[in-house]
C-alpha cells in the first residue's frame, strides 16, 4: 500500500526547520480546514472533519497538532506527530450556538505559541488566505508584540519535486480515478443523466481505493461548454459532447482523469475538434521532460491550436502542477522560463471552449523524467493516443 511513512513527516519537518532558520523565524503555523487541507497534510498527514486545524512547528522540535474535540480520536489515529492538543476557536465551525464539551481538554493560542516559538516572536504563517479573520485576529493576540509573516512559499517550493512515496501515492490516485473513467465511459450514452453517470464513476473510484472524490466536472451537450460544472438530472442525447473530469484522492494524493468524446454519433465538426485536442495533447508529450523550458511546451501546445485556427478558444494554460492539491505549481505560461524537473507531477489541462465545433478538455496525469513522461492515468493516455480511431 502506497503511502507516506513517518520517517519522511520527520524529514518534511526537518527542511521546514531549516528554512525557518533562513528565513530567521521562530517558528511555524499551517492552517487547514476540511476544504484547504493540502499544506495540512503535507506536514503532519491530517484532514479534518467540519472543524478547523493547524500545525504548529518550532524552529527545533516536534511538531503541536491543534484541532478540536469531534476530531481528537480520529487525529490521533492519521497524524504522524503525538502531540495533539485542542482549542475552542477550532470546534465545530458551522453553527452560531455555543457548544459544550465537557470531556474534553482545552489548550489556549498564547500556550501553544509559547511554546512553539520558545521565547521568539516571529511566526510564520502558511494559510493567510484560507484561515477566517476572527482566528488570525485570535493567534495574533496569543502573544504580545507576535509578528506574523506570509510564510506559504516555504512549503510551495518543498512540494514542487515529488518523492518516491509521493508518486506511488499519486499512481494509486491515477488508478482509483482510471477505474471509475473506464465506468463513466460506459454510463455516459443516450438516454442516462449526468448524474447516474458521475455517480457510477465516482462510485467505481471509490470502489478502486479512492480516499475520496475531490470532485466531478460534467456536462453533455451545449453544457459542455460551462468550462467548471456539476452533473444534473438532464438526459444525455445522441451526439453531446461529454465534458467529464474525475478528480480522485489517495492518501491526500490527487489524480485527475478527463478524456473529452461524443455520446452516440460524432459529427464531422465534433470529429475535427477532437482531433486538434488530441493532436495538442501528443506534442505535449515531447515536452514533458527534465530540463525542457515549461514556456516552450506552452507555445507548442498553442501552436498546434493557431494551425487549426482554434486560438480563440484557447482560455488557459495547457498545464498545471499536481500533488496534495488538484492544482499547483508548476502552474506555466508561454512567457515561462523555468524548466521542468525531473520528480515534478504534472496534469495537462488542455481544452477548448466555445468554438463551433464544441467545448471539451484532456486532462492526464504524468512523472516529469528525464528522458520523457510517466503516465500516471494511463487508461487516458491510451485513449488520446488512439485519438479519433
């Protein structure tokens, strides 16, 4: 089973330490909530549950977890350090009421940073964005004279080159999402919904292993062409374009598949638009490699686009990083300069939208190597390979 053992939590910890040396920083706060998780996990492999957490990490010394009550057990259970404490300004952050729980323990912000920052006042902070006000407002007055600093780039630039354990984690993420794509394929035809079609793919994923459904793109027909969209009760007809993406999780790893087709009988128009996407996506392939310049990939995938006079609706960049997050750096434009590196796990998102002959997008998964890419969602790379058939 693919996983991230504590030996690697502890060396994670380890290089944060270091740069907060750097950076002369007492120490470190990692926000995260059940919906911005990614940063969360990488340091101490927790995802919580409708309450709110961080991980307070000291320029020397293990790591505080610090969550609330409902979830004690089960961070106990996941997370790779054993000192979990709880705070009421994390509990249950949906309702106004005031809830009482008598057989918990609490400890304060002005504790836990007190103990983190051993006398320090310079905190780092990774989640400035993601955390709500009356929290920052909370921990800022923890500490007399506490300086918070935007910390997210020390975590962005250790999680740009994967590890093994993260790319084995990432090829279970690419399987799980493979095999609920392989059972989408069946269900999306004339005459089911688009939500009896999610619903069998995102039920075969989890079938696969899939720790959960990150989430589920879809639209057929003129819906196609919503570029971001939820399955709904309309029927599937003969000849929409399917617009599907199928983003799975494993181990806080997050795969996404998205192989663009016609329900029933293709057009030639849909048939020419297919081709140019599935021609995009096989120069891509040439670029995907240690050392290539990520702009000249972009421009190459463009290229192809202004070719078959399809420019217009090239909305956005036809790559973007991926990891604990569906999307991340390396997130490239065709003015990039940065090469690609070997160990960086990447997802094509090449699409057009609005054209006449339709709206659709490939999204496949891939290992940067230095002789070329690793595919992580192969079933998707077969299908563009073979393209139009």
């Amino acid at each position: 089973m693919a996983s991230i053992s504590k030996v690697e939590f502890a060396a994670r910890i380890g290089r944060i330490q270091e740069e907060l040396g750097r950076r002369q920083l007492d120490g470190l706060v990692v926000y995260g909530d059940e919906y911005r998780k990614e940063s969360l996990r990488y340091v101490c492999n927790y995802w919580p549950i409708f309450e709110r957490c961080a991980c307070f990490i000291p320029r020397r010394g293990n790591p505080i977890l610090a969550g609330a009550p409902e979830g004690e057990k089960y961070a106990r259970e996941m997370s790779a350090w054993g000192d979990i404490r709880n705070v009421k300004e994390f509990a249950c952050v949906s309702v106004p009421e005031e809830i009482d729980y008598p057989l918990a323990t609490f400890s304060s912000f002005k504790d836990i940073l007190g103990e983190t920052l051993g006398g320090g006042r310079r905190l780092g902070l990774v989640g400035l964005y993601d955390m709500p006000t009356p929290i920052y407002n909370r921990i800022q007055k923890g500490l007399d004279g506490l300086e918070i600093v935007d910390a997210a780039s020390v975590l962005q630039g250790l999680r740009l080159v994967k590890s093994d354990a993260e790319i084995a984690c990432l090829k279970e993420a690419g399987r799980c999402a493979c095999a609920g794509y392989e059972k989408l394929l069946q269900a999306a035809v004339p005459g089911n919904t688009e939500v009896y079609a999610a619903g069998v793919a995102e039920g075969a994923a989890r079938m696969a292993g899939a720790e959960a459904i990150t989430f589920m793109v879809f639209g057929s027909g003129e819906r196609a062409d919503t570029i971001i969209g939820r399955a709904t009760d309309k029927v599937i007809r003969d000849g929409d374009m399917i617009m599907a993406a199928l983003a799975v999780q494993y181990e806080g790893y997050v795969a996404t598949a998205e192989y663009p087709f016609v329900a029933g009988t293709a057009t030639a128009a849909q048939k020419r638009f297919l081709g140019a996407l599935f021609e995009a996506a096989n120069v891509q392939l040439r670029y995907l490699k240690d050392g290539c310049i990520s702009g000249e990939m972009v421009r190459a995938v463009k290229a192809v686009f202004q070719q078959h006079q399809l420019s217009a609706y090239d909305v956005y960049p036809p790559m973007h990083g991926i990891g604990l997050a569906e999307a991340e750096s390396p997130y490239p434009d065709e003015k990039a300069v940065y090469p690609l590196r070997s160990g960086m796990c990447v997802n094509s998102d090449i699409s057009l939208f609005g054209s006449p002959g339709g709206s659709n997008r490939i999204e496949e998964g891939f290992v940067i190597r230095d002789s070329g890419p690793e595919s992580l969602t192969p079933l998707i790379r077969s299908l563009c390979a073979r393209g139009i058939g």
